[in-house]
C-alpha cells in the first residue's frame, strides 16, 4: 500500500513540472511600436532586434546634403541591418538609403514634403512607407516604387504584424491593406494638417490609439471604442505611448501637460511642468520607467511619482535596448547627451551649429544619426 501512495504522490509531483502547467509571469514589457521605445523608430512591431548601446559619443561619419538645408521634420528610420532611411523635407525633395558607413545605396527625387517628414518599415523590411504633400507612398527596399495614393498628411504611419499600413486618408484615419487598397476608414477622426497627432500607437489586441486634438482608441476593425477630450481649447497632443499595463502617457502640446489615462480613457493623473517649455513626448523604458523633459531629463513611474532628475535637453528622447535615454540639447553649438537609465552621463557630443529639431534615431550597430535644424549635414556618432 505504501508503494502505491509514493506512486501516486511521485506521479503528481512529475506532472506538476510539466512545462504546460506552469505559471508564465505576464508579459508587462511596453507594447511596439510607439515613439522612443522604438529606437530605430520602424513603425512596426518588429520588437526582437536588439539595440546596442553608442559607446563612445564620437563621430564617426557626416553627409552634406547637397540640396539645401535639412528642414524641421526630416526623420530617420534604420533597419536590422544598420542600414538608414532618410527623407530629405525640401525642394525637391528626396528619398535617401544610406549603407551604415554613410554611403548612399539609393537616392529617389521629387518627393517632397512639407514641415514634417517620417519613414517606416515593414516587419520584414522589404517595404518602405511615408508621405509626401502629393500622398501616400510605397517602395520596396531596392528604391522601386510599388504604388501610391493622393493622401497627403503629415504623420508617422504604423504596421501591424500582418503588413497592414494605419494612417489618414481622404476618408478619415484608416487601414490600408499592403498592395495599397483601403481595408477601412473612420470618417470620425478626419485629417487636420494643423492638429492631427505625428505619432500614434497600438497595443497587443490590436487596437490603435491616435493623437491630436483628441485622443482616440479605435479597435482593429476600426470601431471608435472612446475619445480623451482635453480640457483646454484649441488643444492636442502630438504623440502618445502606452505602457506594459496599457495605461497611455501624452502631453498636451501648448499648457505643456503631461497627462495619464488607463486602457479605457479615463484619467488617471496630469502634471503641469510649472511654466516649461517643453512639447516632448514622453518615452517608456522596458521596466515601465517614463522618461520626459522638461528644461529637465525626468524619470517618473507609472503613477507620476519622480525617480530622479537631471540636465535636460530640448527635443525627444530615444532608448536603446539597455535603456540608455539619448537627446538633443537645443544650444549654441547644438549637443547630443546620453545618459543611463539612472540618469547618470554617458557622454556628449558637441557639434559645430546651432539648433536641433529633428529626432534622432538608432542602430542596432550602436550608431547614433542625427542632424540639427537647417543644419545641411547628417552626422553618425559611434
């Protein structure tokens, strides 16, 4: 009889380590894409290729752009492979693929941009997506043009797993499948060129949160689910990001108030930055850490709680996939500062011309590009 009970006890206790029954810890790790977390800013939730930190802060290459300067909203994206994106926001304007040692694979001309310009990638990196003041625009990664449509706006676009493509149209904010053809469109949420958010977000049901004069959640068939309304006029907010527990950050762009809502919009919390001059969005580390600037490099937890506090720089920060904070330093001459996710400097670098705008971007060869305002070159730290 005692064999017996040792069998069975045995037996409960071998197929209690199955690995089918175990408890798997949920996932709380922010959701791709979304602005920073994404430091080679893609546009899509390609969320396995690792970004290794910029080590030393010194330059290793720069590009002249010959057409002219390099206006407010130029951005970059880069790809798995190092290699980077760039669309030149000026007359006429252009499409760049530059190698990661900065020679330039391809170059496309007479696709302009107005104020505002961003690229994305697909997961699979074999499409590339943004816009121009003429529409909508899909190449492959070879520089051939696959298709476009006339729906100029001026935002990041967002790709799903599935290669479908969110972004405005004519018909309002929409889904559009990857040969081009809309899958859906929310008339609610028109384009407007002057309010409409830059960067907007997607959690892991598929769900879209997009910015501007309100925010809104659409569902993956695009049903509007509820819509934040701030409550100041002629408000909005240009980008937004959402953490591990699919609570929202954003800050409103003209008070400066950074707010929180939880999955269902309602108010968490808000926090005015005391008369600061900052319109950046905030960032969220792999550990729910929230990082904004406001005159100061601030780290906050989720309920709004400040971690630590330190010299702050004038745009947006990036991550890396150790949790590193890069930015640009509006100053005369221009900076660009890192610092631990401690909030301990790294390094600086210090270029030879003033005033920053356009966001940085990261390798995942530990490659910093940037290029301040107007500033007609484009610079590769290492």
């Amino acid at each position: 009889m005692k064999n017996i009970i040792f069998l069975i006890v045995f037996a409960v206790m071998f197929y209690g380590c199955d690995e089918s029954v175990k408890y798997i810890e949920p996932d709380n790790k922010p959701m791709w894409p979304q602005f920073g977390y994404d430091g080679r800013q893609t546009g899509n939730n390609a969320s396995d290729v690792y970004i290794s930190p910029v080590v030393n802060g010194t330059l290793e290459w720069s590009f002249a752009n010959q057409n002219g300067a390099l206006t407010d909203g130029s951005e970059y994206c880069v790809d798995s492979q190092g290699n980077i994106y760039y669309q030149d926001d000026n007359q006429p304007g252009s499409l760049f693929k530059f190698a990661p040692d900065g020679r330039v694979i391809w170059k496309r001309d007479s696709l302009t941009s107005s104020n505002f310009s961003a690229v994305s990638l697909n997961k699979e990196e074999t499409r590339v997506y943004f816009h121009t003041i003429n529409g909508l625009y899909c190449y492959d990664s070879s520089g051939n043009r696959i298709w476009s449509n006339p729906w100029p706006a001026y935002n990041k676009v967002i790709i799903d797993g599935e290669g479908v493509i969110y972004t405005y149209t004519t018909s309002g904010f929409s889904a559009i499948n990857p040969d081009g053809s809309i899958k859906w469109s929310n008339g609610n949420i028109p384009y407007n060129s002057f309010s409409a958010g830059r960067y907007n977000a997607m959690d892991r049901d598929g769900n879209i949160y997009i910015s501007g004069s309100m925010i809104s959640k659409l569902n993956k068939n695009g049903a509007l689910l509820w819509q934040f309304s701030f409550d100041t006029v002629n408000a909005y907010s240009i980008g937004l990001v959402i953490d591990g527990f699919n609570n929202l950050y954003f800050r409103e762009w003209r008070k400066k108030i950074l707010y929180s809502t939880d999955k269902d919009g309602n108010l968490r919390w808000k926090k005015d930055n005391n008369g600061g001059t900052s319109i950046s969005i905030p960032v969220i580390g792999s550990d729910n850490t929230i990082y904004i600037q406001d005159g100061f490099i601030k780290a906050i937890n989720i309920n709004g709680d400040l971690i630590w506090s330190a010299q702050g720089g004038a745009d947006n920060i990036i991550l890396d996939s150790e949790d590193n904070l890069y930015f640009l330093i509006d100053n005369l001459p221009a900076k660009v500062s890192s610092l631990t996710k401690d909030g301990q400097l790294r390094w600086t670098y210090q270029t030879n011309i003033g005033s920053t705008l356009p966001n940085p971007v990261l390798s995942p060869l530990g490659k910093l590009i940037f290029s301040p305002k107007r500033g007609y070159t484009i610079y590769c730290l290492n």
